[in-house]
C-alpha cells in the first residue's frame, strides 16, 4: 500500500471534492472483478472515488480495497473511499 503523508492526503482529498464516484461496491462486496474495475480507473484517473453500500463494514472494505490495489487511501468521506495510486510511467497529479 502506498504511504502517504497528511499534508498530500489532505490536497487529494480536496482534488477529489469535484470528482464522483467512478465504482460502486454492491452487496457482492469486494469481487474479483470489481478490483479489476478498480484497478482500470486507478490507472486511467489515479484519483478516484469509490461509493460502498454497507457503512457497517465501510473502514474495514476501504482498506482492504486500497490494499488489494496497491493504492493509498486518502480518506473515507460518508460512504464513499477517495483512492490515489500513481500511473506508473506518466503521472499526472502534483501532490
């Protein structure tokens, strides 16, 4: 999982505040083939957002979703994770 310090956490959050959210968690949770779509947007937007549909387990899905991604999570807000991962030969985003 990719480390991040409270200062960049705090400007993704805030280039994140116009975004919306790109992937819905449904109530299959976490599947194979949401990490894949997940994984898709990282790559073509490094700043996402993820809405989940159970609060009750929303701390513990957003790490988990961040960990299986190699993404940092940049703050949980309501129902919805902000997710950074860094394109790997082109970023775009200054943090």
């Amino acid at each position: 999982m990719l480390e991040l310090t409270s200062r960049q956490r705090k400007r993704l959050r805030a280039l994140a505040h116009p975004l919306e959210p790109v992937v819905l968690v449904g109530q299959d949770g976490l599947s194979e083939g949401l990490l894949q779509e997940v994984d898709r947007a990282l790559l073509a937007h490094e700043l996402i957002k993820v809405r989940m549909r159970k609060p009750s387990e929303k701390d513990a899905m957003a790490s988990e979703l961040a960990e299986s991604t190699g993404a940092a999570l940049c703050g949980l807000v309501g129902h919805v994770a902000i997710l950074y991962r860094p394109h790997p030969e082109h970023p775009t985003l200054e943090i």
